[in-house]
C-alpha cells in the first residue's frame, strides 16, 4: 500500500506542476489580451482624430470654394455685360453690317464687294481683310488688294 501511496503521491505533485504552468500560461495570455486591446483603443483614437482632421480639412475646401464662387458670379455678370454691349454694338451698326473692333476704334463694315464674304480686322497690319478671297482695305473701307475692286460700305460708331 505505501508503494502506491508515494506513485500517486507524485501523480498529484506532477499534475499540480502541469495545472501551475496553465495557470500562468493563461495569466500571460490574459496579459497579452489586455495590452492588445489597449494597442487598440490607441489606434481607435488615432484613427478618430485623423478622421476629424480631414472632416476639417473638407469643411475648409468647402468654406474656400463658397467664397470663390461668388467672384464667379462677378465673371459671369462681367460676361453678360460684355454680351450686352457687344449686343448694343450690334444694335448700332445697321443692317447687313458687323461691328469690328479697331485701333481708331468700333467700325460698323458691311460684307466684301467682290463676292459678299466676311470682313475681320487684323490688327498686326491694320487692316480690313475678307476671309474668302484676302481682299485688303483701309480701316477707311478703301481698297488695297484686289479682288476687291470697289471700297467698303464703313461706318464709324466711336
Ligand atoms: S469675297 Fe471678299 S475678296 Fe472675294
């Protein structure tokens, strides 16, 4: 019986070892788990932050872009008053003719005299030119170049 005794007597002390190692194998698992979770929080509250910087950051792109938005406004009435004037001038010239804009100043031109084609004003000669064959005159409407023979109908507005 004694033999059996000390057998067992050393199962207990061995299995007493074995459940103090799992004890403190769990205790530092719980260890790990805590300092895990607390990495975490950090990291939430990181990631919190950075979110509410670029929520700022966006309200100020947002704020910055109202305020441009009313200098647009300023450019598109600017943009219908140039409409409206350039309406106007159109209003002062007479029918079958187009303002043009020169160095002397707004020129009321009716079309080419050779075949009807459509004056522009190119201000590096100074000149008048039709688009269709290249004929020149004066911002006076006399001929220059040919084919034109005969000088422009011109009215000056200013
Ligand atoms: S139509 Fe102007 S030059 Fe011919």
């Amino acid at each position: 019986m004694k033999i059996t005794d000390k057998k067992s007597s050393k199962k207990s002390i061995n299995e007493r070892d074995k459940i103090k190692s799992m004890i403190e194998t769990i205790k530092s698992s719980r260890a790990q788990n805590q300092k895990i979770k607390r990495e975490k929080k950090q990291l939430d509250k990181i990631e919190s932050k950075t979110k509410a910087k670029k929520k700022q950051q966006s309200q100020e792109k947002k704020k910055k872009t109202q305020k441009r938005k009313p200098s647009n406004k300023k450019n598109k009435t600017q943009k219908t008053n140039n409409m409206k004037s350039s309406e106007k001038d159109k209003n002062k010239c007479p029918p079958n003719m187009s303002p043009l804009k020169t160095k002397d100043g707004l020129l009321c031109v009716g079309k080419c005299p050779h075949s009807g084609g459509p004056i522009y004003y190119n201000p590096s000669i100074d000149k008048l030119v039709c688009k269709w064959h290249g004929s020149q005159f004066k911002t006076s409407g006399k001929v220059l170049t040919p084919p034109a023979m005969e000088n422009l109908k011109i009215k000056k507005i200013k």
